[in-house]
C-alpha cells in the first residue's frame, strides 16, 4: 500500500510513519490536512513541481525541525506549519509570495525564516507565539504588517520594515518582550490598538513625520520608552496610548493634535514635565503620573495659561489642573481665580488647598473627598464648604448648617497639624463645638489618631475608653500611641 493518496497530482494525505519523507516528482500540491498530526515526520522534501502548499498541510508536526520551501510555491496555506513546536529553521527560496494567516502559529522553537523579496503576503497572526524568533527582515513587496502578525515573538529584537509598508495592524508587535529600537516607515499614517503594547524593553522608536494618530494601548506597558518626539502631523492620541510607560520623563504634545482621550500618557510614574494642550478636556489623561510635577502650555495656547506649574485658563480665572506629582503641605488657589474645574485635583498630592474669597465655586469632582489621600480646601465661604467632601471651615461650625457641622472637624486638626494660622480665631468654636458632642467623637477616635491625640490633649477621652484604646494599640504594637494613652490615664486618674 502506498504511503500518499494522490489525486490529480495533488497529495491529500500521507500514511506513511513519518521520519524523512521525499514527495515524490511531479507533485504539483500539498492538500489540505496532508501530513497534520503526523507526530513521526522529522523531515520534508519538497520538489520544485509543488506550486502550494494547503491550509493546516503541516499542522502540529512536532518533531520537525527544519523545512525548505522551493521556490516553486507561491502560496502556503492558512496554519500550514501551526504548532510545529520543534521546528528551528524555515527557508523560503525566491518565488514564495504569499504566507497565509497562522501559518507558523505557536511555533515556539523557531529562531529563524528567510522571507525571499518575492513576497507580497504576510497572514495575520503568520509568527503568532513564536517565541524564539529573533528577527524579522520584511522585504519590500510587502505593504502590510497584519493583526497578531509577532504577537508573542518575546526574542525578536531585530526588526526591519521597508518603506513600502504602510499600515501596522493591531498588536502586530504586541508582546515583544526583547524589541529595543524601531524606525517606522514614513508612509504610516495610523498607529493603531495595541500595536507595540508589552514591548517591555522598547527604548526608543522613530515616528514618521505624517503620523496622524496614535491609537488605544499603542505602545501600553513599554516602561523602558524614554523618548518621543510627536511628530507635528499628529492630529489624536487615544485612550491609553502611553499608558505605563514608567521611563518616560517629558513629553511635547504638538499644536496640530486636535483630539487627547482619557488616561493616554497615565500611570507614567517618571513623566516630570508635559505640555498641556488645548485639545486636553480632562486631567485625567495625566492619570497617576506621581511625579509630575509641571505643566506647561503649549506655545500657541489659545485657552490655557500656566502659574507656577499649574494649569489656568487664560483670563486666569479658572483652575483647570494642578500637576499630581507636585508634592506640597498647603497650596494656595490664585486670587484670580473664581472657579476650580472638575477633576482640578484629582490625585494632588498636597494636603490642604486654600481657597481664597474670590473662589465663588468647586466642582464637587475637583475635591470629593471619598479618598484618604484627598485634599482637603480651606475657605471661609459656608455655601461652598456644603459641597466639599473633605472641607476644613475657616470660621465657627454653629455657621453651617447641622449635617455639615461634623464634616469639618477633621478639616479642623488637619488645620491644626500643619500650623495653618488662619484657623486660630475659630480654634476655641471647634474645641466647644466637640466638646458638646464628644462622644460622637470618641467612637470616631478609634480610627482617627489626630482626633485620638485633640481628645487627650482637651481631657475629654472618658478613662474607660482611654483603656480600652491601650488594650488595641498594644496588641497593634503600637508604643508611641501606648505610651501617651499610659500617660493620659495616669494623668487623668490621678486628678
């Protein structure tokens, strides 16, 4: 019985136990399926009669290791060679124009394949998984870079795109873990999503000058990305698009982009400078960039204004953002200003903004309060602490009405901590105002330490309470705190 079924010169399907297999002369197809699963196959000759080769032709072959692809075929097939994981080398001689999609998927061993300039068709997801590959020479017949094309291609890093290339697809090079350098051809137009997303070692890539957008996660994750320059063609910069890119340290958003989406440059926690363009609606594109500590308007603001680092609007009478890397005790609003913008503060890491009597409104967004590590505003106005989540009231709590009176308390210490003196003509009103309703206050001291230590210091903590608190903090380890409860109690008994 012969090993290969044969129908018009195409082999359908091999039987045979594998080991070296010569197809015979003659052969002018490798069907569909014809060797896949054939676990014994080590190595193939192809003759130069076999003009293609069929979709899944070499699926899961896994102990081939090497391949030859003559210059006869012109096309291989969908998953032609898809879970080959042995396989190391794959030459394709002058004459092969078309590789179709996953046609060397999960290839895991493969290092190297010669991609003749004959080619013209590269399939999406072509090197899916192949995690050995070192590099990537695209000849000049190609125009595309598809979808997937080196997902997953952790070695490569050595790639080479012509200037025939015009469009990169989504995640083409999404997970590259080893690409340091890029130069983009100069006939791209879009960087779309995810592109170079996880190229964790990328450490610079050169954009071309007609660059128009740059699309959601392009290049999320590349935290050794130092330097970019946006090239002045550049019109979007999407969700995301330099979301974790933690070596960056400055960047130049150009007057010609005319769209910023959300959290594009967030979480890169080594950003120090940014230009902040008049297309940007949000802070938040700045989004956990802990050390950012400057914004600058770009030179031909129309809307936007910078006082010392933070962003006005023009007429200065609004405050549209102040930087979240700029770390500071106290900050005091300009008195300019009549409005502070939503999302003004988010992630500030300052403590207490003052607000001076020209400031008329707050956006509740600007300084909710509903995290620990919110400021909190300082102002006299009582129609505008009502609105603050964390307000300290410079003037008595008997001014606010009811609900907000126990709001500002905690305002009060932190006003207290940092030695804010335009607390102390309302000091006395905030230590009756307490006093009055201390025990509201005593349950709350067991979270608050200010609050713990103001109790103490008026003599309000009942002694009860005061051991019961030791008991905690001992067993929290906690001596300072032991120490002046052991002090209060003693003190406090003894009168």
């Amino acid at each position: 019985m012969s090993d290969y079924q044969i129908e018009d010169g195409v082999l359908i399907a091999y039987h045979g136990p594998g080991g070296k297999v010569i197809i015979p002369e003659g052969i002018t197809a490798i069907g569909d399926s014809a060797f896949a699963g054939c676990h014994g196959l080590t190595e193939i000759i192809l003759p130069d009669s076999v003009r293609q080769i069929g979709d899944k032709a070499f699926s899961r072959c896994t102990r081939l290791r090497d391949i030859t692809i003559p210059g006869s075929v012109e096309r291989i097939g969908e998953m032609a060679f898809h879970f080959c994981i042995h396989l190391v080398l794959v030459m394709l001689e002058e004459g092969v124009r078309e590789l179709g999609d996953l046609v060397f998927m999960d290839c895991r061993e493969l290092t190297y394949v010669s991609l003749p300039n004959s080619l013209v068709s590269l399939g999406s997801k072509a090197f899916y998984g192949c995690e050995r590959m070192l590099r990537a020479m695209i000849p000049s017949g190609i125009t595309e870079i598809k979808y997937q094309t080196f997902t997953n291609c952790r070695a490569l890093n050595n790639v080479f795109l012509p200037d025939t290339v015009t469009s990169i697809g989504e995640q083409a090079f999404y997970g590259c873990w080893n690409l340091k350098h890029l130069e983009l051809p100069p006939q791209v137009t879009d960087i779309q999503h995810q592109t170079f997303g996880y190229c964790m070692a990328l450490q610079s890539i050169c954009l071309p000058a007609g660059l128009e957008r740059i699309g959601d996660g392009a290049f999320l994750a590349c935290k050794a990305l130092m330097d970019v320059t946006l090239p002045e063609s550049l019109r979007q910069i999407d969700s995301n698009a330099f979301h974790g890119c933690l070596s960056l340290t400055s960047v130049n958003i150009p007057d010609s982009v005319r769209k910023i989406n959300g959290f594009a440059f967030s979480g890169c926690t080594g950003l120090t400078r940014a230009t902040y363009s008049d297309r940007i609606e949000n802070p938040d594109v700045f989004s956990g960039c802990t050390e950012l500590h400057e914004f600058v308007p770009s030179t031909r603001s129309r809307r936007f204004t910078a006082v010392d680092g933070v962003i006005l609007s023009r007429d200065r009478q609004k405050l549209i953002a102040y930087p979240p890397g700029r770390r500071c005790v106290r900050y005091d609003i300009p008195e300019t200003v009549t409005e502070v913008c939503a999302w003004a503060f988010s992630e500030a890491p300052v403590k207490v903004i003052y607000a001076p009597d020209s400031v008329k409104e707050i956006s509740k967004a600007a300084a909710d309060g509903t995290k620990e590590e919110d400021p909190f505003v300082a102002s006299a106005r009582a129609e505008l602490m009502t609105n603050l989540g964390k307000p300290i009231f410079l003037g008595s709590p008997e001014a606010l009405p009811p609900r907000h009176q126990r709001r500002v308390v905690e305002g009060f210490l932190v006003a207290r901590q940092i030695g804010m003196p335009e607390i102390e003509p309302w000091k006395e009103s905030y230590v009756e105002y307490v006093r009055s309703t201390y025990r509201t206050y005593e349950k709350k001291a067991w979270n608050n330490e200010l609050l713990l230590r103001f109790l103490m210091e008026q003599g309000m903590l009942r002694v009860e309470a005061a051991k019961l608190m030791l008991q905690k903090f001992s067993a929290a380890e906690r001596p300072e705190l032991c120490a002046e409860l052991t002090q209060y109690l003693q003190t406090t008994e003894g009168e």
